[in-house]
C-alpha cells in the first residue's frame, strides 16, 4: 500500500512540471531557420494547418483576403491558397474551385507540389459536386414518391367513398324493395280476405 501511495505522489509531482497543453487557437508556427528554403508544398500544408480551425464567420473572410491576394500577385500557388480557402468554406462554390484548379493542375511548368494540391482540389471538388447532385437527385425522386402516394391515397379514399355511396345508396334501395314486399303483400292479403 505504501509503495502504491509513493508511486502515484511520484505521478502527481511529475504532473505538476508538465507545461501546459497548446490549443489550436494558440498555435503560432515554430520559426524557421534563417537559411531554410520553404517549398511550395510546405506553404501549402502550413497554409492549411492555420486555415482548417477558423471560426465560424472566418473562413469567408480568409477566402475574400486570399482572393484578393491571388488577384494582386497571380501565382499558382496563391490561386491553390484560394481554393484551399474556398474548399474549407461553408459557402464555397465546387465550380468555382474547379475551374480555378484545372488550369493549374494541367499546367506542366508548375510546382510539382502545387499541381498535386490542384489536382486533389479538383478531384475533391468533382466528388462534393457529383454527391451534391446525387443528394439532389434522391430528394427529388422522394418528392415524386411522396406526390405518387398522396395521388394514390386521395384516389383510394375517392373509392372509399364512392363505394360508402354506393353501399348506402344499395341499402336505401333495398328498404324501398322490402316496403314494396310488404305493400305488396299486404295487398295480397286484403284481396285474399275480401274473397
């Protein structure tokens, strides 16, 4: 017991010394060496790293800053930035990424790297598009199985109806029929009796 009291006080001391935990908020990039060269790919995923926990209204005002910054400086790399941003973004159009990325994915000259992320984007985008339209396909095939089951049910409770009609209307038929058997037979036994 007093081994198990010892170990977890050794725990508990070691716990206090750890520093404490780093949130995605707080991240700040660890600085470069100054003589280190920054790829493309590493901008990329660095780019990515710091856009992929905005907050809610952030990513349409990350897209609007990296939109102007590829209209300003107009390199491949900061049209990918663009559709990085875009992609992340709720309200990001897919057209919009593709037709950004597949002149940039198709484009020999560029960064390997940055023609990989450009083909990833416009896979990506082609896929969000195609299941869109699968997911707008399918709601309208339910609304038009929907529509059907309403036309049949009204058109069964129209024959409900009419044979409720026609089923009173055979009852009221035969009270006249068994009224016309008892005058009738009434009449027979009046003439029977006059005789």
């Amino acid at each position: 017991m007093r081994i198990g009291f010892a170990i977890a006080c050794t725990l508990l001391a070691g716990c206090e010394s750890m520093a404490p935990i780093v949130t995605p908020d707080a991240y700040t990039p660890a600085p470069r060496p100054p003589n280190a060269r920054v790829t493309a790919g590493g901008e990329l995923v660095a780019y990515l790293a710091r856009i992929r926990d905005l907050a809610e209204k952030a990513p349409a005002t990350e897209t609007q800053r990296q939109r102007e910054a590829s209209r300003a400086q107009g390199s491949d790399l900061e049209v990918v930035k663009l559709g990085l941003a875009l992609s992340l973004s709720p309200s990001g159009d897919d057209g919009e990424i593709g037709t950004l990325m597949e002149p940039i994915a198709r484009r020999a000259a560029t960064d390997d790297d940055v023609r990989a992320m450009a083909s990833f984007l416009l896979l990506q985008s082609a896929e969000r598009r195609r299941l869109k339209e699968g997911v707008a396909a399918a709601g309208s095939k339910l609304r038009d199985e929907r529509r059907a089951h309403e036309a049949q049910k009204q058109r069964a409770d129209a024959l409900q109806e009419r044979a409720t009609q026609l089923q009173e209307r055979a009852a009221q038929l035969q009270q006249k029929i068994d009224a016309l058997t008892e005058l009738e037979k009434s009449l027979s036994d009046r003439q029977a009796q006059t005789r």
